[in-house]
C-alpha cells in the first residue's frame, strides 16, 4: 500500500549559532529548564553542538543547522536540514 503525508503547516526555527535565543522562546526554554550544551562548544570543531529536545521518542541531540520542529501535539523535534528541504516548504 502507498500513502501521502497529509499535508500541513508547521513551525519550525533552524538552530544556527546566532538564533539559540529564538530557539529558545520557540520551545519555552527558560532559565531553570535550559537544554543547550555550552554555546562555546558551537566554535569548537571537536565536539557536538547544539541543544538537547526532549522528544516523544526521549531525549535528543539537535545539532547546529538542524531544524526544530512543532509536531501537530505541541511537540518539539529536532530535522536535519536535507530532510527538512525534502519535505517541507516555506508558506507565506
């Protein structure tokens, strides 16, 4: 059998070394539930960057230039960029 995705809207922020703020407000990080690994560690090539998202599915890892994504529940996921433009579009 095939099926077609449904379509519809979505909100989404690419995580990018300038934008933590705005990803923050996006997902309602505050002060006491902070998810990010240190913002310093996005200059540094030898380890990950990025932010932890508490998904459905457990915690993971959104790294720089992923996009975080808000599933039709209010959930947060995190989408790699390839995917992400393989399967969304902008909306005005």
């Amino acid at each position: 059998m095939k099926f077609r995705k449904k379509p519809v809207v979505i909100d989404a922020v690419q995580l990018t070394a300038d934008s933590f703020s705005d990803v923050e407000s996006f997902i309602g990080c505050t002060s006491n539930n902070r998810h990010y690994i240190n913002e310093r560690d996005l200059l540094n090539k030898t380890n990950p960057a990025g932010l932890f998202i508490k998904t459905l599915e457990g915690t993971m890892l959104a790294s720089v230039n992923d996009y975080i994504i808000k599933g039709v529940s209010g959930e947060f996921y995190p989408c790699k960029p390839d995917i992400f433009a393989a399967t969304y579009e902008k909306v005005d």
